[in-house]
C-alpha cells in the first residue's frame, strides 16, 4: 500500500511548481532561443531541474557578448565547460527568476541602467550580479 505523502512534501511540491510557474516567461525565452541553437547542432543538458544549452562543441574562435546566461530554467552557454564552470553563478540567476518572475527582465535592466547612469558599470555593479558573484562565484 503507498503512503499519502506528508503535509510538508505536498506544501513543497506545491512551490516548486508555483516557482517554475512564476518563472515561466523568462524560461520560454529561454526555450525559444534554446531551440534555435538546438537547430545547428547545440547540446543539451538536464542538471537539477534546469536546462543546459551548450551553443558551440569547443571554446568559439572569437569572444562572444557572454559566457552563460540565463532565462528562467534555461542556461544556454557558448559550450560544456563554461557551462560547467559557470553553473553555480548562474544557479544564483536561476533563483532570481523564481523570485522576480516575469519581472526579472525589466528589473535586471533597469538596475544596469541605474548603475550606468550613476556612472558605474551597467554591468559589474548590477545588484543582480553582485550577488550571483558572492553567493555563486566567478
């Protein structure tokens, strides 16, 4: 006979899925984009309930715009190893999303804009950043 699961596990389950819901417009950016990838050959990944997208086999000749970055539950990365690298940093960006929802966009830019027009770096001062650099490194 299966046990009912206990008040605790349905309240989390309850979250999770109230976290993946809130976070949703950003994560079907991210799908969207994901996809395009996937149609010339990207590499994708599951790791901890978010998606792992891998543009490039190898390190790109030339420097992209960003390493990593994040819409929702989906990283999509220049390859495997930043990715890998990266993925504690943009875990921290991941769990802004479940918390600003589809605010996050409009916030995360607003905040760089801020710091530009305060004559700082839109985006090495970017509240958003700083805290993915402490609590996820890099």
């Amino acid at each position: 006979m299966r046990r009912r699961p206990s008040k605790l596990a349905r309240r989390q389950r309850l979250l999770r899925w109230a976290r993946l819901l809130w976070a949703s417009p950003n994560t079907l950016i991210g799908l969207a984009l994901g996809l395009l990838l996937l149609l010339v050959g990207a590499r994708v990944r599951r790791v901890g309930g978010v998606l792992e997208i891998a543009a490039l086999r190898q390190r790109p000749r030339r420097r992209w715009p960003f390493n990593a970055i994040t819409f929702g539950h989906v990283i999509l990365g220049t390859h495997a190893q930043e990715l890998e690298r990266l993925r504690a940093h943009e875990l921290v960006h991941v769990r802004q999303c479940e918390r600003w929802g589809p605010l996050f966009l409009p916030a995360y830019l607003l905040a760089g804009a801020w710091q530009w027009v305060r004559g700082r770096d839109a985006y090495w001062d970017n509240p958003f950043e700083v805290e993915a650099r402490r609590v996820g490194g890099c």
